[in-house]
C-alpha cells in the first residue's frame, strides 16, 4: 500500500498538532456555549434511550454531576421506551418521540443535546441540533457513512456550534500509560503498530443480536466498535488516517449455520443452538426492551444466525498516518477468549501491551505492559483499571465534558475531526473491501 501522505496538507496537519498540543494545558477543558460558566447549570437533553443513553449518559449523569447538569428532556423513536428510561433514569424530565425533536429543542432550549440513538441516525440529530443552536455530545461513532461525516463537518462550520464524542477508550488507565510511554519518546518515532482486537462468544455475539450486525444501521464494527481503536491510535500518536486498505467476511455470524429463527424466546432450536440467550433473565431488558417491543419490532435477543446480518466478523485493515507510521489492524468476534494485543514498534524499541478480560490464565493484573529496548533489556509491570464503567473511563469523560476548567494536557477530549476520522477508517475500509482497491480518506471526504 502506498503512502499517500503527500496528497495532504502537511503544513495544516503540523500547524494544527502544534496548537493543539500547547493549547490543551492552559484553557479549560471545554465550554458548553456562552452559558458553561455561569452560575446555573448546563441544560441537557438526551435523544436515544437505549441501555447505554439511560446509564452513561442519564442515571449516571445527573445523580453524580447534579451540580453541574440539568435534563430537561428525553427523546426516542419508541414511545413506551421512553417513558421506562425516564423511571429508569430516576429523572423529571419531560418525554418525547423522536419525531418531536424539533419541539423538544425549541421548548427546552437545552444548552447541550446528547445523542446516543442508533448510529446511523447520529448525523441527523447532530445537525440539525446545531442548526437549531446547540451543541452536541455524541457517542461513537459519529457517523457511519461519508456523506453524514461532510454534512456534520459542514454545519459545525456554518453554525459555529460544537460537537464532542465520547472517546471513553481515551480516558482508561492503560491508554494513559500508553500515552505517557509514547509521549517519552523513550520508543523514538513509531514506525508500525500492530492492534489485535478479541472478542469472544460472549461479548461479540452480543453485537450479532443487536442492530450492530446489520451494516445499514452500524456502518459494520469496523465502524461502531472499531472507531474506538483506529481514535486510540491517532491520539496516541498525534497523527492523522490518510490510506487505509482492508479485507474482511461475514464468517461466523448471519447465514454462517443450518438453522435461524427471529429472536431466541420464539425459536425452535433453543436446546441446539450455542447461541441461545435467556432474555427473560435479565429483568433490565425485559423492560426496557422486551415489553416495548411492540411498537417498533426490534427484538434485543435477536437471532445471531439472521442471514440479514452483513458486518463483518472476521477484519484485517492496513492504515497509513501522516507522520509515516502504519498500522495493522485485526478484528475477529468469535474467540474463545477476550482480550487486545497492541503493540508498537520504533527505532529505539518495542512496546507490546496485552489486556486480558475474563480469561481463565490471568494472574496478575487485566493489563501487561513489556518494554523492550534491546536484545538483553526488557522490562514488563502490570496495571489495573480503576472502578466504575470502562475502567473509570466513563467518569473521567462526563468530568471533562461537564465540570468546569478541566485540565487536558494531553488532549484526549475529542471533537468532530477526531469522529469524522475514526469513522472514516472504518468507512474505507469497508469501502476497500467491496472494491478491492486502496482508499484514501482525502478522496472521500473535505475538512
């Protein structure tokens, strides 16, 4: 694969690395509007009412950030849903349905609208939230389709209102030490990285029973999940995708078995099949989900053998970086175990960190950091997460986006540049893989 780094601007890219790095220690981490730093609180929001909007971004939200946050509302396409994660959620805010966004804003005036919805429905509400004054905070992945990333880039520039994604991955103990590592310079410059993501039959055939497993509404893992790591890259490195060049299968999941049905209460194969899943266990779902499943059809415990299902499983993506570092990607989602191999390789050494989840050969600590500078030098110590979600990570993000005059020395809050690139990865590769072809992201998209 080529590198065609030189098709971009490199005055803008280092111009734009330099002040980002000297302005992140000296202004506050984030201002919400003209209002962020008055005496009221922020007034927020919440479009999409799912599992992870009503945790990280309601219950969560305003118990511990009471002081600095105010929900005036709630949005989703499903009205019954709403309505249990408003109980859920613990919060007086008045409820709406998504075809009431429009009213929802004008009416509450929010000072921030928080979008976490299906992802192939982010860009609309992040538009048009801006369109009508706000500023956003999005989950990732900011979009799923290049032209939702030109239209979201588009309006932050016409409306001068801002939009942030909640990079959690940033924000977890072994990044922050990757970070610190990587910024030493005791590696020198990074030339290749290697990133292994291992997902097992518990967590990833979680994403083949969800919506996630259909391209339309995902935009694939390599675009949900993997904007994640392809961001945890680039910050890492303060360097930005231009190529990327990808291979990848549906292999395991979708039309990969003898037999399907449409969810796993109604199927007929619940004694034959490894995949079966007792919803009526989890009583959380079966509120949230299950006993609103008549309005709109989706089924949470859907089928992981739906021959609908198109993201792929099985994932090998190559990106090259403005700087000259390049990155081999692999995504598998069937394994018997879970975990990460990420390493990287520069002129003066190698770093490989493993993070090990729920693997029965773990001993020490989830995470393992070597050091290796020569052939007779190495050094290895271990880390752990902190409590609460993702490691401590959830908090840390809500922290910087909602207390004031956060400091942010190594800029790990992300803005839209940041989102459009993660899902770019995961949009050429996709891309890459139906042409057969490299694809570089100045081709498809304009900043």
């Amino acid at each position: 694969m080529k590198n065609s780094a030189q098709k971009l601007n490199r005055r803008h890219f280092i111009t734009r690395s330099a002040k980002a790095v000297s302005m992140a220690s000296v202004m506050p981490a984030i201002s919400f509007g003209k209002n962020f730093n008055r005496e009221r609180r922020v007034k927020t929001v919440l479009v999409g009412t799912g599992s992870r909007g009503i945790s990280c971004w309601g219950k969560e939200l305003i118990g511990p950030y009471a002081d600095f946050v105010d929900m005036v509302g709630l949005c989703d396409s499903n009205k019954k849903r709403v309505d249990v994660a408003k109980a859920m959620i613990g919060s007086e805010s008045k409820t709406y349905h998504s075809s009431e966004f429009e009213k929802m804003v004008r009416a509450q005036k929010p000072d921030v609208v928080i979008v976490t919805t299906t992802d192939c429905f982010h860009a609309d509400y992040i538009v048009r939230a801006m369109e009508l004054g706000c500023d956003v905070v999005s989950e990732k992945p900011l979009a799923t389709e290049t032209g939702q990333c030109q239209r979201i880039i588009d309006a932050e520039k016409r409306t001068g209102k801002k939009v942030y994604v909640g990079f959690n991955v940033r924000y977890m103990n072994e990044s922050i030490e990757m970070k610190r590592i990587l910024s030493s310079d005791e590696l020198g410059k990074i030339i290749a990285i290697e990133y292994h993501e291992y997902l097992d039959t518990l967590h990833g055939a979680s994403y083949f029973r969800r919506w996630h497993g259909k391209t339309k509404y995902s935009g694939s893992l390599l675009v949900h999940k993997s904007s994640h790591h392809f961001d945890l890259i680039s910050w890492l490195l303060d360097a930005e995708p231009v190529e990327v060049q990808a291979i990848g299968k549906t292999a395991f999941y979708g039309s990969n078995n003898v037999f399907r049905g449409s969810n796993c209460r109604t199927c007929s194969f619940t004694e034959s099949c490894d995949f079966y899943w007792d919803m009526t266990k989890d009583r959380r779902s079966m509120k949230l989900y299950a006993d609103c499943e008549d309005v709109d059809g989706y089924y949470r415990d859907g089928c992981v053998w739906d021959d609908k299902i198109d993201s792929q499983d099985t994932c090998s993506v190559q990106v090259n970086y403005d700087n000259g570092s390049q990155l081999t990607y692999t995504l598998n989602a069937y394994l018997p175990y879970e975990g990460q191999y990420i390493c990287f390789s520069g002129e003066k050494g190698r770093l490989d960190v493993r993070l090990y989840s729920r693997q029965p050969w773990e001993t020490k600590a989830p995470v393992e950091f070597r050091l290796t500078k020569d052939r007779n030098t190495t050094k290895i110590w271990h880390i752990h997460p902190d409590k609460g979600g993702h490691g401590g990570a959830d908090e840390r993000v809500k922290d910087m986006f909602f207390k004031p005059n956060q400091p942010d020395p190594t800029g790990q809050k992300a803005g839209s540049r940041a989102g459009v690139l993660s899902s770019m990865v995961g949009i050429a590769a996709r891309k890459s893989m139906e042409t057969g072809k490299s694809i570089e992201i100045a081709d498809l998209i304009k900043f």
